[in-house]
C-alpha cells in the first residue's frame, strides 16, 4: 500500500477533493485532517447579494427578451 500526502490552501477545497478521492474505486481510506474550521463560502455569497441590492443592475435593459438573446448569441 501507498500513502499520499496533500497540501491544500483553502479548507472548502480540501474538502472537495476528499469527496472525490473517496468515488475512486482503489482508494482504500481517506483521513481528512483540517487545520481551521470553515463555514464555506456561505459569508461571501451574503456580501455579494447584499453590495447587489443597492444597484439597479438592469435598469438600462427596455427588452429583456432582446437582451438575453444578445448575450446568449455564441457566434457575434
């Protein structure tokens, strides 16, 4: 058997790679050892959502069929 070892920076991705690492069928364990806790992304989603509030973000679309087929046209 072989061990190895991985560094990861953000704890969310650490996390995903694990849930990962345990789908590969030959991967016999998988020991999770986290150096902080984490609440996700969660918190950062929130600012976002709330800085998006105070803006009008679309108030300058009269059409908003015409508008999304402009930024969904793949070929212009």
């Amino acid at each position: 058997m072989s061990t190895i070892s991985v560094t990861v920076e953000h704890a969310n991705n650490a996390f995903m790679l694990v849930e990962w690492l345990k789908n590969i069928r030959f991967v016999q364990d998988v020991t999770f050892d986290m150096g902080k806790t984490t609440s996700g992304n969660a918190e950062a989603v929130q600012k976002a959502l709330d800085a998006m509030q105070s803006k009008h973000l679309f108030s300058d679309v009269d059409d908003p069929v015409d508008y999304q087929k402009r930024i969904r046209d793949e070929w212009s």
